[in-house]
C-alpha cells in the first residue's frame, strides 16, 4: 500500500466506549508525518525521516505488562513475575477510564492486520492518542488494500494513551503506566507511556499464546531469511548478538528481522510488515540496510541531533541507548516477496559469550536444541553497568521471555518436535569472545562468524569430523572452509587451556542454576541437553 494513499472513509468508535471523537481513520504516512510536524511533536531529520521524543519511558516496562487471568489465561498462562495477573474488574474499570480520556478528543485509528500468511492473519485495530504513534503502527503492521477495508472486521483492538496516567491506588497498577493484555475482550490496552514498542511487543505477546494454543503454530522471537534454493534459515538471538546483521546477508532475502511463526505446514510467516532496529553507533558501513532505510516514513525515536544541524549524531546516547528506528520492510531492498519462507533447514541459536567459553560453531543434538532454547544465553560484557566487573550471564527463555505467556517448555517442545519433522539442524555461535574472557581475549572477527553460517548453509559441515565438548558436550567442527582451524576449539585458543578448564565449569554451573525453575516441567530428552559437570 503506497504511503501516499488518503483515505475518504469514516468510522465510528462507539462501540469501543469512545464517544464524540474526532476520528481521523487510515491516514497516510505523509499525512501523519505532516501532521506531527505541524503539532510541534517531532521534526525532520537531514534524510527525511520523522523524528520523535517519547517522553518519559524509551523502552519497555516490564514490572508493568500485566494478563488478565480469566477462563482463557487462568489455566494456560505461566502467571509470576514475567506475566503478571489482572483482575477482569479492574480491567473493565480502568479501560473504561481510558476511553472516557480520550472521548472528545481527536484520535487516530488505523485498520491493519498481522501474519503475513493468510491462514494465520489476525485483523488488528489501533486507536492512538498521537500521530506519530499511528505512524509507527503503519510501518511496523501489515498494510490492508483499500478494497479490504469495506468490511474489515478487527480481531483484536490496541487502545494506547500515552497522556492517560492509572491512579495505582485506585487502579490495581504498580504506577501510573500500564500494558495490560485482556485475551477475552480480545483488547491491548496501554497508556502512561510513549514507548511505541508496547504496542508492538503487545501483539507479539498475544500471538505467542494464540498461535500455539489455537493454531498448531511455533511463535518466534527471531529473524529469517532464504536462499536461492528456496531453504529457509532462522537466527535466534538477544540483543547484541547480531541477529539483524547476519540475517541480512546480500546471498538471501529477508523474511523478516523479528517475529516469526513456525506452522503446522512447515511455512515460516513474517507478523510484522516493519523493522523496529536500534540505532545507536549506527554507520552506514556496519548495517548499510538499517542506515539507507532512513529516509520518509521512517521513524525514528529519541535520537539526538548534532549540533545547528538536523543530521542525527547515533552516538549520542544522552537521552537513552535505546534509541531506535521504525520503517516498512519495503525501505530493504532483499526481501522475500510476501514475507513467507519454506523448508526450514537450518537454526541458529546466536549468543555472545564474553565468558570467551562456547564455541564458535557447535551442532546441537534435539536435546540440546530444547535446553539452550530454553535456557536463552547471552552475557553482559563487564564495564557496560556499574560494578559490572566480571562478565555476567543473561538468560532469557527461549530468547524472549519477556513476550511469553506460557511455560517456556510448551514452545521448547513444540521447537524439538518441528525440529524433528522438518529434519532441521540447529546450531549454536558464539559471537562473542575468544582466547578468552572480555579483557583478555578479542571479539570474534565477523568475516569468520560469516563464514561458518555460510558453510553451515551450504551443506559444507555435513561430512567434516567433530568432537563434542567435555563439558557442555556440543560438537565442535575440526575444520571449516575459510576459518581457521585453530579457533574453532576455543580450549586452544587460551593461554592457560587449565584456566579455561576452570572457567567452562564455571559457566555450566551457571546455565545449571538457571535451569533449576524449569527442570519439573522439562522431559527426560531435554534435561539430557545439560552441560556435563563431573
């Protein structure tokens, strides 16, 4: 759908409790960008993009998401502090509260839907109390033809008041914003923050409990694409293990960069119509497809410009590191054509192990697969927080608990089952450090991390010799076409290879204790996934 597009047709919102609202319905991106212009809420930067401030929150709350628990939730929904419960009351009051706010207001609705592939599409209506974050629902969901909208019936509704604040005595919040999702009234409802991502990591929530509770479907917080043959590959990772750079490879087309479905027909589908990528240190030699994707109709997000110019400066983290950008996928040039991959063949778990432990490349059995799904790993790199001095691990089940309502087992099994059927192989790269821990050892060169998931692809590990790791017993490839041999054992590449036999107990000591709250509900092929400590 062309960004230019206008619109003549008219809704109303009565049906949403919103009354006397001046509703203004499917604006273009031009229009929104216009119109942010104009209210004094963003400005243009040097390439054309709109740039905004969000206020307050410039990520994400988690001690704020709340599920409501009723007959749908109460028994599937892994409740604790990742998802945390919500009384329908109180829900229904303080919706009600929301929708009185923004009755008499002008308000910004946008008809879109998520899925990409048309069995699984799920029609999602936004009312937004701003422009700009209708903008980025235009850039990060998918974009319904003109003729579709006639009778376009919404499936779910994300109603998102950032000037709205909960009174938390009165409210049942913990303070004055909120993202609660209500999966019986089929509402995402958000207010008391500006942070665009709430709306977006709200729909992916919500998919992550109905596509496999409903639909047969493995929801995944990763990125894919496709080679020439038509075999797909998918890259889960955290943050700052380079799960956007090395999905985007000139070789294959993108599918997407974030969230992904795995069906019951062996199809991987795109949710989103967008890319939501950080910005900070961005240069157009290391992510030349983020940076020429900034231009009109991006959006970028709490960016600070240099000095008498409207050029940003990325390196300016001031207002926050988590500066971003949100743009249609058409801004990249490589892509799938309708967001949709098949035959999967190949995943790969990317992690950046400052530890200097893991190997570079490592197969892992369906086991394994399963437990390092689950267990999420990546590690903080000391001198990035305040008394940080060591490297830290960070676990996060199945790469992205935050997002996941239930037990990180249920997709875990679902992963190993397709896994299985589709005859996958799955590997595990370290991105991170060799030769040692962060301080000592150096960052694995990025032409070789290229390489192997090169090699990987191409079938060229297929008949290469491994030998499994004493003590996390993944196997490590002796040679690999363009890599040096000597690095793929990260033992041989320590000074002290004694010390290292040290440190790797360390570590899976760590993923073991991390493990423990999982352990009652993981099967017997899963707990055999654990790192060896003798």
């Amino acid at each position: 759908m062309d960004s230019h597009t206008v619109f003549t047709q008219s809704i109303s919102l009565k049906e949403l409790g919103i009354e006397n609202a001046k509703v203004r319905y499917q604006l273009s991106a031009d229009e929104l960008h216009a119109i942010t212009l104009q209210s004094g809420q963003g400005v243009e930067n040097s390439t054309g993009a709109l740039a905004i401030n969000t206020g307050e929150f410039t990520g994400r709350s988690p001690q704020d998401r709340y599920i409501v628990k009723d007959s749908i939730t109460g028994d599937q929904v892994w409740w604790g502090n990742v998802n945390i419960s919500f009384e329908p009351d109180a829900f229904e009051r303080l919706y009600n509260k929301v929708t009185q706010y923004l009755s008499n207001k002008e308000v910004f609705v946008r008809d879109s839907y998520v899925c990409s592939d048309a069995n699984y599409r799920l029609n999602v209506r936004v009312v937004t109390e701003t422009a700009w974050s209708n903008l980025f629902c235009y850039n990060m969901f998918l974009r319904p033809e003109e003729s579709e909208l006639t009778n376009f019936t919404p499936e779910w509704t994300v109603v998102c008041a950032p000037g709205f604040m909960a009174d938390p005595a009165v409210d049942g919040t913990r303070q004055s914003n909120f993202a609660i999702l209500d999966f019986t009234k089929k509402i995402a409802l958000i207010g008391g923050t500006g942070y665009t991502g709430e709306m977006k990591k709200g729909i992916f929530s919500a998919l992550n409990f109905i596509l496999p509770v409903f639909k047969n479907t493995l929801p995944m917080h990763c990125s894919a694409n496709v080679g020439e043959k038509g075999d797909t590959a998918i890259f889960f990772g955290l943050s700052g293990t380079g799960k956007t750079t090395l999905s985007a490879d000139p070789q294959r087309k993108l599918i997407g960069d974030d969230e992904h479905g795995w069906t019951a027909e062996n199809t991987v589908f795109n949710f989103e119509g967008g890319c939501y990528a950080k910005v900070i240190n961005l240069t157009e030699e290391h992510e030349p497809d983020i940076f020429r994707a900034i231009k009109k109709g991006a959006l970028l997000e709490n960016v600070v410009f240099k000095p008498g110019t409207n050029e940003v400066d990325y390196d300016d983290v001031s207002i926050t590191q988590n500066t971003r950008v949100s743009y249609p996928i058409t801004h990249i040039d490589n892509i799938q054509p309708g967001s949709i991959g098949h035959n999967p063949k190949n995943i790969f778990f990317l992690t950046a192990d400052s530890f200097g432990i893991l190997p570079p490349i490592s197969k892992l059995t369906p086991g394994q697969a399963a437990y390092y799904f689950i267990s999420g790993y990546t590690a903080k790199v000391a001198g990035t927080e305040a008394g940080v001095t060591e490297p830290q691990p960070n676990f996060s089940a199945c790469f992205g608990a935050p997002f996941m309502p239930l037990h990180p087992t249920r997709y875990a099994e679902m992963l190993t089952k397709k896994m299985e059927e589709a005859n996958v192989t799955v590997w595990l790269i370290n991105t991170g450090w060799t030769g040692g821990p962060y301080g000592t050892g150096s960052r694995m060169k990025l032409k070789y991390t290229r390489a192997m998931i090169t090699a990987a692809l191409n079938g060229e590990l297929d008949n290469v010799a491994f030998k499994n790791h004493k003590v996390f017993g993944i196997a490590q490839p002796e040679t690999c076409p363009n890599v040096p041999n000597e690095i793929l054992d990260p033992r041989n590449t320590w000074e002290d290879p004694e010390l290292y036999d040290k440190k790797a107990v360390e570590l899976a000591q760590k993923f073991k204790a991390n493990f423990a709250k999982f352990e009652e509900f993981a099967n017997a092929e899963i707990l055999a996934g654990a790192p060896i400590i003798e």
